[in-house]
C-alpha cells in the first residue's frame, strides 16, 4: 500500500500541470462542501425536530409592529392584517429631523388622529435618512422589557403589476428586513404583498 500511495503523490507531482491539479485541488474542495452542507442539514433538521412528533403549538401574546410612512390604502391593509394577528397592535412612524420640515411629526400625527384608527402611534426620530437603526433601536427596547411576548413586525409591500416595476417598489421594506435580521434576536418579519387589484375589485361601479 505504501507503495501505491508513493506512486499516486509522484504521478499527481510530475502531472500537476497536465491537469492533475484538479483532482489535487478541485476534488478535496468538493468534498470539503458537501461535508459541510451535510452538516448544515442536520443542525437544521435537528433545531427543527425533523421526524420527530412536536409539542402541541399554543397561543402566545403577542405585539405586531407596523412601520407606517404614510397614510393610504397600503397603511390600512397593514394595520388590518396585524389587528387580524393579534389584538395589541402598534403603528411606528419614523421622521427625519429636517430643519426645512420642522412640523412634519405634527402633521402626520393630526392625519393619524382624524383617520380614527384605534392603534397606537409611536414617532422615532432619525437624524439620518435611514429606517434600519432607529427601528432596530425601538425594537431591541421592545426585546429587553418583555421576554415572554412574540414580537412580529408586519412590512406591508405592494406586489408591482409588471415586472419592470419592482424597482420602484418595496425598496424601503428591504432594508427594514435587512436591518432588523441583523439587528435584533428574536423577532419575526412578517412581509405581506398587496395587489393593487384588491382596490380596483373593491372600487364601486360605475353607472
């Protein structure tokens, strides 16, 4: 055998350059990645309990966020899908601290009371056009005072018509979903699209 091995590495080094080097090199690392997504696979299937009976699931408390940059129909399809989740629901608005807009907190708070809508608002302040660290600020807050309650963020997103016009959309719920995955340990990202043809089915007929 030792011998055999010997002629392998000399025939491996004198055709190295022939193309040797792939079963050198190439072949190790296939191995090395399929070890580790085997691998992989049984941490995830373990932390799941894959073939195995679960406990019985039960009803947590819980509090949706929903992050509102404006009033429309897209803000009150979201609110109405996290009242359906749960019956403690809260509406975060983040404002930019513009100098130029020094009212903008106020005007959306005004437009917020007269909709009527009985969902608290919460106002985050960002010195910086950025929604990732001020809501992952309000969400770690959320994470420390209460341990025993599920935290969902609900991101509300319109589904585009064409394909073209995924571009023009649903850029800020991206980065909310980024920031927050990174940001924080255990709340869960709810992403629900819209289709504007719920609107148009629902718009009363013409005479």
């Amino acid at each position: 055998r030792s011998l055999t091995f010997a002629a392998i590495i000399i025939e491996l080094i004198s055709k190295f350059t022939q193309g040797a080097w792939v079963v050198v090199l190439l072949i190790p690392l296939l191995v090395a990645g399929f070890t580790a997504v085997r691998r992989a696979y049984d941490r995830i299937g373990g932390l799941l309990g894959i073939g195995q009976i679960p406990p019985p699931p039960h009803q947590e408390k819980s509090l949706v966020v929903v992050p509102v940059l404006g009033l429309s129909r897209l803000t009150a399809e979201a609110i109405s899908a996290a009242l359906s989740l749960s019956d403690e629901v809260t509406a975060v608005n983040i404002v930019y601290d513009d100098p130029e807009n020094p009212d903008a907190e106020a005007r959306f708070r005004r437009k917020w009371s007269e909709w009527g809508v009985d969902v608290p608002l919460v106002t985050l302040h960002s010195g910086r056009r950025s929604l990732g660290p001020p809501m992952v600020s309000y969400l770690r807050t959320l994470e420390e005072e209460d341990t025993h309650r599920r935290l969902v963020v609900l991101i509300a997103e319109l589904e585009p018509m064409r394909p073209w016009q995924w571009i023009l959309h649903n850029q800020r719920g991206l980065v909310l979903d980024r920031a927050i995955r990174n940001g924080t340990d255990n709340v869960v990202i709810c992403r629900i699209r819209f289709r504007p043809t719920i609107w148009s089915l629902n718009e009363p007929a013409g005479p």
